[in-house]
C-alpha cells in the first residue's frame, strides 16, 4: 500500500476524533483537511503515543514493519515527503496554519482541449470587481491573448489593472470589447515586477499563476499549468 503524507501526534489524535464520532477541535480539523491527502502512515508507537489500542490495526502494522519508526522514517515512506503538523515548518514539517509550500487547485494541459480551464477562471471572474494581469508578453501574442477578453472577462462594470505598460499599446481594442471596462496602471501589486510567470489576480483575493502565459490559455500547441490559490 502506498502513503501519502505523515500526521504529527496531535493531528492524529485529533483526526481520531473527528473519525469516530469524538469531541475533536473544530478550527484544527477544518486547517488540516486544507492540506490532507489519502491515506496517511502511522505505526504501533504513534498510536500507543495518543492512547490508540486497536488490536486489529496493531497486527496489520506489525505485519508491515511498521512499529517503531520515527516521524521523519514514516515521512520517507510516503509519496509526498511531507509531515503536517501544527507548530513547525522547517522541512520535511509542513504547517496547516499556514507555510510556503501550499496545497492549491491546479491542471496541466498537453497538447489537449484547455475549455475546463478556461470555464474554470470565467467563473472565477464573474463576479468581480476588480483584476489584476502580468503578462509582459500580452501584446506579442494578442491573436491569442484577445481571447481573454473576448470570451472570459465578464462584460459589466470592471477595473483592470495591469503591470509595466504589458498591453498599453492594446487599450483602445481592450475598451472596443467592453466600453464598461476601466483599465489602469498597477500601482499596488510591488511584488509583480520583473517576474517570468504570468498572474492573474482577481478582487486581490484569489491569484491564478499561468506558467506558458495568457496565450495557451487558448493555444493547444504547448503545455500549460495554471494554479489557483487564495492570496
């Protein structure tokens, strides 16, 4: 049997509770199924650490060596690497309350239809009252990139910022598609400059990263990754 990931002694414990029907802290079981993935590892020591006796488990765990190993040993069983836990950080210890390695949605596309994609951040959009677009390549690839407008960005009452002058020189065109739309140089976003990805950021609440660019949103000809997480 494969594993996923490694649970810390106080997040297992908690996690039997919520199992079984227990008295379990809400706030911790809501941040660690942010970052859970099927199935965990544990062993007989861990479990006798958080007074867990289940004689059937203990059997299987012995028949599969798994009595005496250390967090970091468990850790190097799983496919991902990683322990979650709710005080460190350092690796291989990730923290649901909050670390930099993230547990995001996220697709990638090879030479295959992108419409979910492209469904998927329309949606996004629809309600917003402000985006946020770095693409120092907008302008270069505009037969492509034209399509954002034309098919995803919602055609009511916006304000789009962008970065850098990327697509100055497309305004009058952008303003054609919906006279609604205000669009304005970037004053806030300090951290967005220079950058090799492209981003997406919508109400400065979600960020959409795209790794090939605005353009194989809609171009199948290359692959693309796009990310979605809360900023």
């Amino acid at each position: 049997m494969e594993f996923a990931i490694v649970l810390s002694d106080d997040l297992l414990k908690e996690y039997y509770k919520f199992k079984h029907n227990g008295s379990y802290d809400n706030e911790s079981i809501q941040n660690l199924f942010n970052y859970y993935k099927s199935p965990h590892i544990t062993n007989i020591s861990q479990l006798k650490r958080i007074d867990i006796e289940d004689s059937a488990l203990f059997s299987q765990l012995l028949q599969s060596n798994l009595t005496q190993q250390t967090l970091v040993d468990l850790c190097d069983k799983t496919t991902f690497k990683v322990i979650l836990n709710q005080e460190k950080s350092n690796y291989p210890y990730v923290s649901i309350l909050g670390d930099t390695l993230e547990n995001n949605y996220t697709s990638t596309y090879k030479n295959s239809s992108r419409v979910k994609a492209q469904e998927h951040i329309e949606a996004l959009m629809k309600n917003a009252n402000n985006i946020f677009i770095y693409d120092k390549y907008f302008e270069n690839n505009w037969n492509q990139t034209r399509k954002f407008f034309e098919n995803l960005v919602p055609k009511k009452r916006l304000t789009i910022f962008y970065k850098e002058n990327h697509f100055q020189n497309k305004k009058t065109e952008i303003k054609n598609i919906c006279q609604e739309w205000t669009l304005k140089v970037d004053n806030l976003q300090t951290q967005h400059r220079y950058l090799h990805d492209r981003y997406l950021i919508i109400d400065n609440k979600i960020e959409i990263i795209l790794t090939s660019g605005f353009d194989y949103l809609f171009d199948e000809s290359k692959d693309f990754t796009y990310i979605v997480r809360e900023k």
